[in-house]
C-alpha cells in the first residue's frame, strides 16, 4: 500500500460527485481528527459529514485511497503525514485558504471524536493554534513572504495534529505507535 494521498483534484472531483457540501481541505482535516481520536471508525465520511445515510467510500475511491494513506501516515514513526491542500503551483491565496479549511475541518474532528480531554497540555496549547488558524481572514500582499509563512504554517499544523495523535495513543494505552 502507498501512503501517499490522493490527487487533490480526485478527492474534489469525488467530493462533488457524491454531492457533499464540504472543502476536500476541510474533509481531510476531519478525517485526521477522527482517525486520532479513535483510527478504527466504521464509517468516517458519515460521521464527518454528520449524516448517517452517507455511505462508506469504496477502498478504491479517491476518498477510500485518502482514508487509508492517512491511516498509514499518522501510524509511521517518521512524521510522514501530509495535508490535502492544493499542488504547490496553485496560488498562495488558495492553498492558504485551504490551509484555513484544513484547520476548521479539525477541529471539527476534534469535537467530534471526543479528543480534547485526553490531551496533555502541550497538544492542547497546539489545537488553540489550530484554532485561531481556523478562524484567520487572511490577506496576500507579498507573495514571497506569503510563500514563505504559508510553508511554515503548514508544517506548524502538521506536527500539531501529529503531536494531537500522539497524545490520543498515549491516552488509549497503544504507546507501541506513538511517533
């Protein structure tokens, strides 16, 4: 199995086909919190989209493929996980508003998985930093600088929902795959 993601574009091409009103950045950032809080759900996409009736994405499908790379990623010891934002040839205003998406979308997660009460102070201090993330309206002026802090955002957010998981592990007693 490879733990890459999907294209960007497959899971919003997915996303639109199955008519969920939801950012592909969004779905991610949910589906990374659930899968922290407890990575044997059932039915991720149903819960992450808050309706039951929303079926189990096929394994093969951009958003089974998606399910299971993140799976694979949050369980490796290298910190290998990625954010499913658009390509870096996109423009630095999209992908920082995807970034923003990512962030609303986990903590959404969060809330939904039941998470914040089995971190430690540290994580918790990091998902305040996802959260005001998450609630930033943010302008581009300079878009070297704006490149720049975008990859620095980026990276901050990754190692927060990693240091978040490793906490949920720590919480569950599965500490053979903490990070």
């Amino acid at each position: 199995m490879s733990d890459s993601l999907p294209p960007y574009a497959a899971v919003v091409e997915q996303i639109a086909a199955l008519a969920l009103s939801v950012d592909a950045s969004e779905l991610h950032g949910s589906l990374c919190a659930l899968r922290c809080g407890h990575p044997r759900r059932a039915n991720w996409l149903a819960e992450a989209m808050g309706d039951d009736t929303v079926p189990l994405p096929p394994a093969s499908s951009a958003l089974g493929q998606l399910d299971a790379a993140t799976i694979e990623q949050l369980g490796e010891t290298d910190f290998g996980l990625e954010l499913l934002l658009p390509d870096d040839d996109a423009p630095v205003a999209e992908r920082g508003e995807a970034l923003v998406a990512w962030c609303r979308g986990f903590l959404g997660g969060v809330g939904l998985a039941g998470i914040e009460p089995k971190l430690g102070e540290e994580a918790r201090e990091a998902l305040g930093d996802v959260a005001r993330i998450a609630e930033s309206d943010v302008s581009y002026d300079d878009p070297e600088a704006d490149e720049e802090a975008l990859v620095e955002l980026e990276e901050f957010v990754r190692v927060a929902a990693l240091l978040i998981h490793g906490d949920c592990l720590a919480a569950s007693g599965d500490r053979k795959r903490l990070h």
